[in-house]
C-alpha cells in the first residue's frame, strides 16, 4: 500500500500517511528478519528516503563562493521571516537526517543478519537484497553529505570533518558493492528512484562535491588567523561507530583509501598538497560521468520534477558565464568544472608563490655548486606548480588569473636571471639575457590577457569595468618596468662588451631605460603610488643622463660632444624634479645628481679655451652647486640627531647631551643612517669639496686672465672685481682647509663638521652673487 500511493500523483499529500505505514510494516517485521528480510530492509530504506526528501533538503551542488542555488532559491533564503525561523528549519533538517541514518543503520543490520545466509539464497533474492542495499547506502551518503554541508556553512569544524569521513566512507563502499551488483534489463529507473536508490552521476557528484569541502575547509583552517580546534581524528557517535564497524566488516581495507582526504595539517606545504590532491580527485570525477539531465531523463515521470534544476540554473549560469567573459551560454555542468578548475588553479597557484620564496631564499645564501642545485630544483617544481595553475585558469576561461600566474612565472625567470647573475658577477651572459626576455615575455602575454578582459567587459556593457583591472594590470605593469630597469642596470654596470659594440651597448641601454620610464609614468599618473614611482623615475633618468656623462668624456668630436652634454643635462634637470618630491626621505639621492651635474659641468670647462665662455660655464656650475644645500641641510640634521643620540647614551658627557637639547634640531623622516650609508654621505662630502674646489680654482684664474686670448694686457680691475676676487681667495682657502680633515676615528662629529663647512662655503659663495658677475 506504502508504495503504491508513493507512485501515485498525490504523493505529497499522502506523506505522513505513508510513513505511517512504513513504520507499522517495520514493527511487525522487526522480530520475523529471517522470514522477509527484503521487504524489511525495503520498508527501512523507504523510510530513509521519506525522511531525507520529504522537503526541499535535497543539496544542490557545492561550489563555495561562486554558488549555483537558483535565484528563486536564493531570494527564498533571503526573504526568511527572522534568524529563529531559519534556526528552526535547519534543527527539523537536522532531525529527519538522523531519523534517515537510524533508519539506514537498522537496514544495515538487517543485512549483517542475513549476510551468514546469501549462500542458501536463490540468485534472484540476493540480487534483490544488494538492491536494497545500494538504495540504503545511497541515502547514508546523501545524509552525511547533508549535514556536512550544513555543518561547513556554519563553520563547525569538527562536525564537518566527521560528516566528511562518514560520506567518503559510505561512498567507497557504494563502489565496491556496486561493481558487485548486476541490474536486470526489466528495473526501471523510475523504480529504482522511488526505492530510494539515486542515478550514478548524483552520487559521484555527492563525493565531487565533498572532496572540494574538504578542500576549501582545509584552506580555511590555514589562512584563519586563529583557528578552531579541530580533530584530526573526530569524535565519531556510537551510530556512525557502527556503521564503520558493519561497511568494514562486509569490505576490508573499506575507508583506507580516502583516508588522508580528512586529515588536517598545520604544515601549509602538506595542507596545499592534499587540498590539490582533493580538488584534482573531484575535477576527474566531475569529467567522467555524463550530465546529470541525461540520468534524471532515464528515471520517467516521477523524476521530471528534478529536471527543472536545470531550467531553474539558467539565468544564474548565464550571469557567472558573462562574468568569465564569455558570450556564449554555458551548461550547469560546464560551469561547475570551470569552478572547480578555478579552485584547482589557486591552490596550484600558492604552491608555486610557495616555492618561489624558497627561490628567494636561496638566492641570499650564495653561489656554492650544493646552493645552485637546491635553486635548479625548487625552480622547476615551481615551474610545474605555475604551469598547472595556468592550465587550470585557461581551462576555466579565467583571464584575470591567467595574468597572475604569468605574472608569477615572469618573476620566476627573474630570480633565475639574478642567479645567473651572482654567478658571473662582472659579466652580462647571453643565458641571463635569455631568461630576462623570458620574463619580459611572460609580463607582455599578462598585460595582454589583462587588455583583453578589458575589451571583453566593455563589449558586454558590464558595469564598473574599469575597477576591476587597474589594481591587477597596475602590478604587472610595475613589475615589467622593474624588469626593464634591472636589466638595464646589468648592462649598464657590467656591459658584455665581447658580444656586442659600445654603440650597440648604448642603443640597447637607452631602449631598455624608456620602456621602463613609460610603464612607471603610466601607474605614477594614475595611482597613488608616487615614493616607489618618484624614486624609479628619478633614478632611470639619474642613469640615462649618467649613460650620456660617460660618454661625453670619452668623445672628441665637438659636435657630439656638445649633443652628449645637452642630453645629459636634460635628463639631470628631470632626475631632480623627481627626487625633490622626496626630498625628506632620500636626500642622498638628490645630492648624488647634483654632484653628477656639476662634474659634467666641471669637465665641461675644461674645453673651453675662450675667457668670456669660460666665465659663463663657470657661473652655469655655480648655480648647479647652489641647489646641494637642500640636501645638505637635511643630511646634517639627521648627523646632528644622531650625535646626540650618542651623548644622551653616554653618561660621562650628560652635560653635553643636555646642551646639544637645548638647540632644537628639527626632526626628518630619515631613519639613523647605517654604515653603508655614512660611507656614502664620506665619498659625497669629499667630491662636493673637491669640485667645490675646482670651480673656485677656475674663477680665480678667469679673473687674473686677459679678456682677448691674442692680448698679453691684464684686464682692468674694478674696485667689485677687486672685492670678489678677494673675498673667493678666502673661500678657496677654507675650501682646502675642509679638504684636509681626515674623517677617522668618531666619524659622526668629523663628517657632521665637515658638510657643516661645505654648506657655510656654497651659502657664502650665493651671498657674493658670483653667478651674476661671471655673467
């Protein structure tokens, strides 16, 4: 009677009534297992399918963020009364689940009763009880999986991995009995649904499903800050205690294999293995069995109900397959694998980002053969680890990742070149090159799939489609002129002047130095992102006018000459524009161009044959000197607070440090100089004096010879003439006794005395307006 109004139209009302019935067919079958054990263990297995499905409760499947639960589904769950109603719907869930595994645990044991006696049964009749059996294991997997679903939405841990261990467990043994079990061709699906007993594809996508749980909980656990506790081997209830019992004893080694999948570790390198492990196990799952329309067509009338998933899914694939950037439409199951491929991606992704510190670590350590083979090592995994998760976002069509992972694989052969590097230190090697091109490549192919997406977006009319690229395509666009510039660098520091010309070497430099400049003016203009950006720009343009200072002096040609020093001192003049923005913070770099430009100028001088140019070329080098006292300022500021630092610190001069209080020394945003850096700010003070000295030099005897080069007449001295030329005299003369103070011994009181006088000597020489008068 039960199953007759089970496969009547009216099913939904006669729910209670059915179950009624089930239940006395259980009571007075319950004493009499020997005497009709299928119809039983049937009844049971009925009831455990009333109680899972007797609602809306069936688990669609799980995707994490990206869900596919229908809008209407989805606007259903939003438009709850309260959190109470919500709380109570999830506890008669809870409930009707548990009935289901009590109902199938009792089926079980029906089975473990009659297992001792299949020899004595006829074929047809064991045929029938591993029928009934399929159908009952069937609904503990799908009442594990329902309660493990629930309990990972609500972030209970420990529930969730037992759930796991009980569905995977379930799942095994599904497998192994039904390879045992052979269908005749007159079980119809329709029968086989309403027996309880699922299509193929619904329960392989059940474990496809678990497994990414697994996974996604396993990341969770990981980037959580301060995890929950959780078991590696979870409380499991005397029910599911039983139930493993039972599976074990009807299949050993039944359990083994999935073992590891619910395993957690607190090694991030273990942890990303086995997340891999389960989304990879899910994909080929998911890829191996047909859609699930095709089985849910076989089942007949009753199961059409279940084909209107697919039409509910329609518009919520149609919104997820635009936002991949395709146009046209996907199917449920193409999308699901395009997800999981995702998953699949990034954790192949971090992986890879993983071993790539490693690589940085071990380019820290040196340059022995044992280092060289670890870094060889850890490379080409992390290139395989880049390579899978590039495969995984192209298969998925996922463009934005795509980039990234390029991005990943561009600093990979970056590092690789700087390797090579440390190996042949003084020396630009063709494999060094070939592995910046390399990176170049990969960083060319990103911005491209970036500019894609782009187009792709703006086609589509998707809104806000600017601000979901600059971020990505900003980064990419940085690191590319980070790869510009050091390459650059290599070149310029250690040319390959076997391979190539000094002219073709130059060529190369310059090209090299304006992609760079053009990528960094793109993200200064456009970001926030100005000290990084300021700083880069500045020193690209530090280095070409270098490039152009060095080749000046090795030059004869006039004409060339006279273009080189043009070239230099433009890019000079942009180099400190860039570095006066930040002046506060890198006050050294400023100072170093300064110096640059002036000694261009000083060199400049020294061709000069003609008194009146010469007059003029000096007092261009003056006015480039006047500009170091911004620099100079800040640097002695920042000696002044580091001395007395040093007093306070020393209790025998307290007095002293009590003093040096007492004059307010303004504050900087300068941190206390290092060693490197006092070193620097030595060599800068000693070639800021001695160029000092050389234009004062200059002056003077400009000012002591005749006007016309052809006449041996000295010029007429005017009282002002006599005046400055008195007055340099004196500076000269302090300018050669700064020249002498050796710093040595307390190097911070030395250095700070000696840019104290070489900022009193250039104030001094602005006070006497000599750049006027040379004029």
């Amino acid at each position: 009677m039960a199953t007759n109004l089970m496969q009547g139209d009216g099913f939904s009302e006669h729910n209670i009534t059915v179950k009624r019935l089930l239940k006395n067919c259980v009571g007075l079958l319950d004493k009499k297992i020997d005497v009709e054990p299928i119809m039983l263990s049937s009844a049971l297995g009925m009831l455990s399918t009333l109680f899972l499905f007797n609602s809306d409760s069936s688990p669609l499947p799980y995707i994490g963020k990206d869900s596919l639960l229908p809008k209407d589904r989805l606007s259903k769950q939003k438009d709850a009364p309260n959190e109470c109603h919500i709380n109570e719907e999830n506890s008669l869930l809870c409930e009707n689940e548990t009935s289901a595994l009590t109902f199938c645990l009792s089926g079980l044991r029906v089975f473990q009763h009659c297992t001792k006696k299949l020899e004595q049964m006829s074929a047809q009749m064991c045929g029938e009880i591993m029928t009934v059996q399929l159908q009952i294991v069937s609904n503990m997997i799908v009442a594990y999986f329902q309660q493990a679903y629930r309990a990972f939405s609500n972030e209970q841990h420990e529930v969730s991995i037992r759930c796991f261990m009980m569905t995977l467990l379930c799942y095994e043994y599904w497998k192994q009995l039904n390879e045992q079990c052979k269908y005749s061709n007159e079980t119809s699906p329709t029968k086989m649904f309403m027996l309880g007993h699922k299509p193929h594809c619904y329960l392989d996508e059940i474990f496809a499903n678990t497994l990414i749980m697994c996974g996604d909980l396993k990341l969770n656990i990981l980037q959580n800050k301060n995890p929950q506790r959780v078991w590696n081997s979870p409380n499991l209830t005397n029910e599911d205690l039983e139930i493993k019992q039972i599976l074990k004893e009807n299949f050993a080694g039944v359990g083994e294999k999935y073992k590891d999948v619910t395993r957690i570790s607190d090694d991030v390198e273990q942890t990303l293995a086995s997340c891999r492990s389960c989304y990879q196990t899910a994909y080929t799952h998911l890829t191996s069995y047909k859609p699930m329309k095709t089985a849910y067509d076989k089942a007949g009338t009753k199961v059409n109900e279940l084909d209107g998933l697919e039409d509910k899914h329609t518009s919520k694939i149609q919104n997820l397959g635009t936002k991949l950037g395709k146009k046209q439409e996907m199917s449920g199951q193409q999308l699901f694998l395009a997800l999981v491929s995702r998953k699949l991606g990034h954790v192949a992704n971090e992986q890879g980002a993983l071993e790539l510190s490693k690589a940085v670590a071990l380019l820290q350590q040196g340059t022995t053969d044992e280092i060289f083979a670890k870094e060889k090592a850890v490379w080409e995994l992390c290139f395989s680890q880049f390579e899978t998760a590039l495969s995984s976002f192209k298969s998925a069509k996922d463009d934005t990742n795509q980039a990234l992972v390029l991005s990943n694989l561009g600093k990979l052969m970056r590092i690789c070149a700087q390797s090579f590097a440390q190996a042949n230190k003084y020396n630009f090697t063709f494999h060094e090159q070939h592995l910046y091109e390399k990176a170049l490549d990969y960083y060319q192919k990103a911005l491209t799939s970036q500019r894609k997406v782009k187009e792709i977006k703006q086609t589509l009319n998707i809104d806000n489609c600017e601000t979901l690229v600059p971020s990505v395509r900003d980064n990419i666009s940085w690191e590319l002129s980070s790869t510009y510039f050091s390459m650059a660098k290599r070149i310029q520091d250690n040319a390959p002047i076997g391979l190539k010309t000094p002219d073709e070497i130059e060529r190369q430099i310059v090209d090299l130095m304006n992609k760079s400049l053009k990528h960094c003016s793109d993200i200064w203009k456009k970001t926030q992102k100005t000290d990084l950006t300021v700083l880069r720009c500045g020193e690209i343009h530090a280095r070409l006018a270098s490039l152009h200072h060095n080749s000046f002096q090795k030059s004869t040609d006039f004409g060339k000459r006279r273009h080189l020093k043009a070239l230099g001192e433009n890019h000079y003049n942009k180099a400190c524009t860039f570095y006066l923005q930040v002046l506060n913070k890198h006050p050294t770099a400023l100072l170093r161009v300064e110096i640059e430009r002036v000694a261009l100028q000083e060199q400049f001088i020294t061709s000069i044959s003609s008194t009146s140019r010469k007059l003029k070329a000096i007092s261009d080098g003056f006015k480039y000197l006047l500009p170091c006292v911004k620099p100079l300022n800040i640097i002695i500021q920042t000696l002044k607070e580091t001395v007395l630092c040093s007093k306070v610190n020393d209790d025998s001069n307290f007095k002293t440090a009590q003093t040096w209080q007492k004059s307010s020394v303004p504050k900087n945003n300068l941190q206390k100089p290092g060693p490197e850096c006092m070193e620097e700010w030595c060599k800068l003070s000693g070639i800021l004096n001695q160029i000092t000295l050389s234009l004062l030099l200059y002056f003077l005897k400009a000012m002591q010879a005749p006007v016309n080069s052809l006449s041996a007449k000295k010029p007429h001295i005017s009282p002002q003439r006599t005046n400055i030329y008195t007055s340099c005299k004196d500076i000269y003369a302090r300018t050669l006794r700064c020249n002498a103070i050796i710093i040595n011994g307390n190097m911070n009181e030395l250095l700070l005395k000696k840019m104290d006088n070489i900022q009193e000597i250039i104030q001094d020489l602005e006070k006497q307006n000599i750049c006027q008068f040379c004029v």
